[in-house]
C-alpha cells in the first residue's frame, strides 16, 4: 500500500487498518474489489499519474462527488464516521 502511494502520489504514509467494507463493483469486463485502508500522509503528495485532481474535500463535498462505481459504497461509508480514525 505504502509503495503504491509512493509510486502514483510521490508521498510517503503510514499504513493503518483495513476499513470495514471493500469496494466492489460488476463491470462488463468484470469483478473489480477495492481493498482499502487507513493511512497517513508523512509527505506532501508531489505527483499525480491517473487523476484529474487532487483536493482535501468534506464529507459532505465527498457525498456530492462523482466516483467509480467501486468507490462509492466506500466513500458512503467513510462520510458517516467523518473520514476519522483513532489510530
């Protein structure tokens, strides 16, 4: 997870807990699973490879975002504790 961040991002982070849920999603092609975790940024984020932007946004800005189809159960999820976690 940490090499991911490192490679698509350029920031180095602190991997947590997986969250309670993954992200799934049936496409044409197939099966998609978002296995996703807690983090922590130790570094700024210095490069984007495969985002349009980048932003800190709100719960609630979250909610009114448009996402792939195997992020939104999670971002649903995640905007109901509002984004914390106690680590």
């Amino acid at each position: 997870m940490a090499r991911e961040l490192k490679e698509e991002f350029g920031a180095t982070a602190t991997v947590f807990d997986k969250f309670s849920i993954d992200g799934v999603a049936e496409l044409e092609f197939g099966k998609v699973v978002l296995h996703c975790y807690y983090v922590q940024l130790t570094s700024e984020i210095t490069k984007t490879i495969a985002h349009d932007e980048l932003r800190w946004v709100t719960p609630k800005e979250a909610l009114d975002l448009t996402w792939a189809p195997s992020d939104v159960a999670v971002i649903k999820a995640l905007a109901e504790t509002g984004f914390n976690y106690e680590y």
